[in-house]
C-alpha cells in the first residue's frame, strides 16, 4: 500500500493526515522545529484543481487520467483523501506499479482558488517480466507451480502469462495467456488463450490429454458478472491399463471439441472459504458443435449457495448444484462431457466418481446429477485458540444427499425429475475444516453413508478432502 501525504501552506514537511488531527509523528531524520501544523479534515470546503502523474514510462496516462478523474469532482478535503485512495486502490489492482503514493497540496499560483487542492500520484512501475514458485491447491490434489509473468506489456495493463504445473496426482498443464482489461477495467477484460492439460483419473479408467486455444470476454452486468467464452480442443483418451473397461475403451481416442460457453456468477458471500452470510449463484452454459468439431450437445449447470450467521458464532450453510446434458443431432455423449459424482468434495462418504453408473468397476458418468447440501459450522469446542491460530478451524456438521443417472428425453419432465429423485443417496457426518489461506481448505470427516446402490462405492468412516469447491 502506498503513503497518503497532505501538505498546508505552512507546514515544514508533508504531514499524514489524521482523522481527528491528531499529529502524526515527523519523518525519518527531520529535525523538529516547533510546533508543526497538523490539517484538520472535518467539513472543510476544498476543490481539486489539478491531479498530476509522475513516474509514468512505459504506462499510457490517457489510462491512469481515466482512473483518476473522478477525483476532481472532490468538494472537500476530506472527499479528496477519500477519492484519492480509491483511485489508488484501483491503480494498484492493475498489478503494474509496484509502487503508488498520493501526495495533497495547497493550490499555487495568481489564478490559485483559495481552497484549491493540487493531487500528486507518484508511482514506480513493475518490472517488465517476473516469475515464481508456488504451490496451488485443487480439488484433492496439490500441484507445484512455475509461473512467468510479463505485465503492462504494450502500456494499458496488458498481461501475459505462462504457467507450468505438475500435480501430485500426475496431472500436468501448461498455458499462455494474454490478458486485456479495457479502460484500466479488470472487472472488464478479454483473455486468449493456448493451454495443454494432461490428467489421470482412476476412477474412470482413462488418461485425458487436452491441447486448445480459448477467447474469453468477461464484464459485469447488473445481475452479476457475465463471461462470453469460446474453447477449440483437441481431445485424447487414453486407457490407463489393461484392465480398464470395455465401456471406456470404445471410447479411446481423439475428439474436437469447438463450443460456445455463457459463464454467470452472483457471489455476495462475505468470504470464498468460511463465508457467514451472503449467497453465491453460478449458471454455466455450453454449446459444442456449431462451430466445429465432433462433438455436438447442449450442457446446463447450476451451482447455489447460502449462508446465515446462527448463534455462539455458528453458521448454516445450504448448498444446491444440478446439471443436464442433451447430445443434439442423434448423437451420444461422450465420456469425457458427462457428469460424475462422488468423493469428499461432493456427495461425501462416497470414494472419488463413486456414484452413479459402473462399468467393470470404472466410472462411466451420467448425463443429469442434482446434489445438495446442509452444513452447520461451528467454533472448535471451549475455543482454543481464539483470535488467532485457533479462527483457521471449524468444527463442522453435514448431510449430503444427491443422485447421478440418465435421463429419457422423450419422456416428460416430471417422469424424469421423479427417476432422478427415487434413488438418491444421502450421507452425514461430521469433522474439522481446516482453512488454506483464503483459497482452499482441508476436511477431516468421519462419513456415514446411509443409502446407497450396489453399483455404488462407498468411504464409511474417515475422509479426507483438500481443494477449493466443495458441496
């Protein structure tokens, strides 16, 4: 965070400006001289003549005259402080400056208006290129990654990202981002893309290497944050031994998949990880084969959650997700655009993919799931720990319920929502969740299936799940 500096007419050095005027202690290696004066914000009338950039090189300032100019309309000192630090929040977020300071000023000058302000953002650019190690959580796996970053690449917050990440669980990936926010506007960006992505999932049997390219535009609307996506991959499935199933393995093979994606997220939530109030509503929709390839469907997912403080520091949270995938054209779905349910991120007291549909022991998924949710969370027990180390734990009570099957679409819509309702599964337990930061959490449950079918594969007793979405 930068430094907010106000300077009066008679003060010997800039001063920070307290909130009551109380006198901020003199900087480092001034000599004190007196008494020093100290600006008092309450009520008093100002008006913002000039705002000056300095240390720009590389960035375009009609950009930061953009984020900046609402500062000008500042009737006050204290408005201008006000405006100033939010124009600096918003140069920050940017993530081009390593460095940004405001600095207030009386008005100089014959013309000078007597209240007149000057507004001075004195700010250091990045480097050209950066790059990292650091580790990343997903569901129930951890990857390492390599990371090169190149910001501000042509002056307008432009990004380009390259990323390399192995996981624990021998997926891999690698991608190339370039990212353009308009008007300084991150909330408002377009992003394209080449990614290679390489995953084994057991479960099913199979070994999936995907190689695509992807445009994304995303801006905010009033309903929420919408995003207009296209994806071109190419797809190869792969057995991972000689025993996986003979429903997977006429399935082996290249795919092309070309799709139009609508992404919309509302998230009011006051956190991502151990939210206590708000709600978090999530449509995903995708059209694959109208603009190429060999794959053709319709894809409907919808994801709800909500959360209410309760007493002695309780939270109830209620989570709903539900998906429906229509193949068009008289053909099949294929494995790898199918639902799958199952595991300690979702349905818990069910092994990863474990429920729903089998072939020889491997998971073949489903073209309609519904899953829901009733957590309780709770302090830890006589609160160890209060305030500090103690607040990364909950104690936390759950009953999932959910089903996974295919659906008929020549059949009404009621004799389908009743053949999705009628053997569903439902497990409770409780645990610990432990938090990961702000970005991911670890679940120690003990699990209880309590229905199940005898395709179905089930974790009675302890689970343990790691990774940023859960049900």
């Amino acid at each position: 965070m930068g430094i907010v500096h106000a300077k009066g007419p008679d003060t010997a050095y800039p001063a920070m400006v307290g909130s009551k005027g109380l006198p901020p202690p003199p900087p480092p290696g001034h000599q004190h001289q007196g008494q020093h004066k100290v600006l008092v914000l309450d009520n008093k009338d100002a008006k913002v003549e000039h705002v000056h950039i300095e240390g720009l090189q590389k960035t375009k300032s009609d950009m930061i005259a953009h984020l900046v100019k609402d500062v000008l309309s500042a009737t006050s000192i204290e408005e201008a402080i006000k405006k100033s630090n939010n124009a600096r929040n918003k140069m920050e977020d940017l993530g081009i400056f390593k460095r940004v300071n405001i600095f207030i000023d009386t008005s100089k000058g014959p013309s000078a208006h007597p209240n007149g302000l000057d507004v001075t953002f004195k700010v250091k650019e990045s480097k050209r290129m950066s790059g990292g190690v650091h580790t990343l959580v997903g569901n129930n796996e951890g990857s390492l990654v390599v990371g090169l970053k190149s910001p501000n690449v042509f002056g307008r917050a432009e990004k380009i990202i390259s990323e390399y990440s192995y996981g624990t669980k021998k997926s891999s990936g690698f991608h190339v981002s370039f990212i353009k926010p308009f008007r300084g506007d991150l909330q408002k960006s377009f992003t394209a893309s080449v990614f290679k992505v390489v995953g084994d999932f057991a479960p099913s049997g199979y070994k999936d290497t995907d190689k695509g390219v992807s445009l994304d535009l995303s801006f905010p609307s009033f309903v929420g944050k919408q995003s207009l996506r296209w994806e071109g991959i190419w797809r190869e499935l792969n057995c991972l031994s000689r025993t996986t199933s003979f429903a997977v393995r006429e399935e082996a093979g290249h795919t092309l998949k070309s799709s139009l994606k609508h992404l919309y997220t509302c998230d009011t939530r006051n956190e991502a990880i151990f939210p206590s109030s708000g709600y978090l509503i999530k449509l995903n929709q995708e059209l694959a084969g109208y603009t190429g390839g060999d794959v053709k469907f319709l894809k409907e997912e919808v994801e709800f959650q909500f959360n209410q403080s309760l007493f002695w520091d309780s939270v109830l949270s209620c989570s709903l997700t539900g998906g429906i995938l229509k193949p068009l054209d008289s053909s099949t779905s294929h494995i790898l655009d199918r639902f799958f349910l199952g595991g300690p991120n979702s349905i818990r007291g069910f092994s990863l993919r474990g429920i729903g549909p089998h072939s020889d022991g491997d998971a073949i998924g489903a073209e309609a799931f519904w899953a829901a949710g009733l957590h309780l969370y709770t302090p830890l027990p006589f609160n160890p720990g209060k305030g500090g180390f103690g607040d990364l734990f909950r104690t936390h009570f759950f009953v999932n319920a959910g089903n996974l099957g295919n659906v008929n679409f020549d059949d009404t819509w009621n004799a389908n929502l009743d053949r999705m309702l009628e053997n569903l599964r439902w497990s409770y337990g409780a645990g610990v969740v432990l938090r990961l930061g702000r970005i991911a959490r670890i679940e120690i449950n003990y699990c209880v299936p309590m229905r199940a079918e005898n395709s179905d594969k089930i974790t009675d007793g302890l689970q343990i799940g790691v990774g940023i979405n859960f049900l």
